[in-house]
C-alpha cells in the first residue's frame, strides 16, 4: 500500500474511520472524505494520522457536483486516485410497503448507484492511465438476506451490486478490479438508540455467536485492494459471522 492514493467517502465515523486507519498504517495516503460535522472530522482525522498520511477532503460524495470537486482536490493534492472506497450512506428507512414514496425510492438510488457512478466515472480515467485499479463498494448483507421492511433500502443496495458487476466487466481489461464487502449489522455510533432487545434478537441468527466488529470488515475491504487480489473482480464478500449460510 506504500504511496497508493486512497479515496474513502463517509470515512471520518462508523466503518469509514477504521478503513481509512487501516490504509493509513500500511502506508498508503488516505483522503478522508466527509459531508457535514467539522468537528469530528478533524478528530477523526487526528486519529488516522497517527497511523499515517491522511488529509480532510469535505464534499457531498451522493452528488455529481460534490463528487467531482472531491476527485479533483484529491488529484490536486497527490496524483491520480487508485483505489476508491464506496462507504458513505444517509440513513436508512424502516417502512412498510404502503409507506415508501416515490421520495424514498429516489434517495436510495441516489446514495447507492448514482454516487457510485459520478465516483467511479470522475476516477476511472486516472486509472486506465495507470492500468491499474481498485473499486470496492461497501454494500450490505441485505441484497442476499431480503431484509424486511427495508425494501427502498434492500432495492437500492440490488442496483449497487448490478452497477458493480457491469462496470466490473467493463474496467477489467485495463487492470481495474471492482468488488463488493457486504457487513452484517456491525454496531457504530448511530446504532447507539437501538433497543436492547432487538440487538439481542439479531446477535442469536449470527452462527459464530459474536458481533461483527469496524476492524473486521476493514480488513477484508484491505483484502481488495491489496495488489495480490488482482484475479479477483465483480465480487461480494459477506462479512456477517455466516449470517448468509442460511
């Protein structure tokens, strides 16, 4: 990871923070990209750059325009972007059939294919440059579970993974690989109201009897980028202690 340059969208909390300290301390220079809280941002930013290289970069990565200011201030301050972390998301709707709106609908496709597009578009040509790449989506193991009643959220997360498996086959021929980590619930700050109860109803349909953890799914989006993965593209891996096995 020496000297590669990182793009992780989301990563100043939740399992942005442990990915981006995870390049950071195997040498790679970090853009830690952030949509909203100034002040946790620069203490998120403390906390990587005690790993290694990691510098700010405030943008909305779920809009075309956010999206390429983001990659040109990268570019501007280190080079070409090759490795891209699709991490950031808005909150999820828990809703009924009967209650979605078209509104819903919309915002999931929003934060889930369109940004993944404007990301994977504005990058892309620095790394055909370079015939070298790595894209990886972190999605949800909600696609393969039909998780319920999350169907705005299940649909949009079904049109990331079709994104991915397009673009996967299209970037291939210029050594860009493109694959997916898919987390189980692994408990961060905005699962902090969630019911006891519901946890524990949760943590019994794990078959390796432990919460996932931040660390866990950073290694294996680690695993990705690493330039020994390079055979492997148009992947989902689930990172869920086998919750998919059923």
């Amino acid at each position: 990871m020496k000297d590669r340059i990182v793009l992780i969208t989301g990563a100043t909390r939740g399992l942005g923070i442990a990915i981006a300290e995870l390049f950071a301390q195997a040498g790679a220079r970090v853009a830690m990209n952030y949509a909203h809280d100034d002040t946790a941002a620069k203490k998120a930013k403390e906390q990587v750059s005690a790993c290694g290289t990691a510098e700010l970069f405030k943008a909305d990565a779920l809009s075309e325009n956010g999206v390429d200011a983001l990659v040109e201030d990268v570019t501007d301050r280190w080079g070409a972007i090759d490795t891209l972390v699709l991490n950031a998301t808005p909150a999820q709707y828990e809703k009924s059939i009967e209650d979605y709106s078209e509104a819903d609908f919309a915002s999931m496709f929003r934060a889930f294919v369109m940004s993944p597009h404007y990301l994977t578009r504005a990058v892309t040509p620095g790394m055909k440059a370079k015939q070298f790449g790595r894209i990886i989506h972190v999605t949800s193991e909600v696609f393969q579970c039909a998780s319920s009643p999350f169907s705005a959220y299940v649909a949009g997360k079904g049109g990331q993974m079709g994104y991915l498996r397009s673009t996967a086959m299209e970037l291939a021929s210029f050594g860009i690989t493109v694959n997916a980590v898919a987390p189980g619930w692994i408990p961060v700050e905005r699962h902090e109201s969630v019911a006891p109860e519901q946890k524990e109803k949760y943590l019994e349909t794990i078959p390796l009897g432990r919460w996932g953890t931040r660390e866990d799914v950073a290694h294996a989006v680690r695993f990705f980028a690493d330039q020994d993965a390079g055979f492997l593209t148009g992947q989902s891996l689930s990172v869920n202690g086998g919750r998919t096995l059923f």
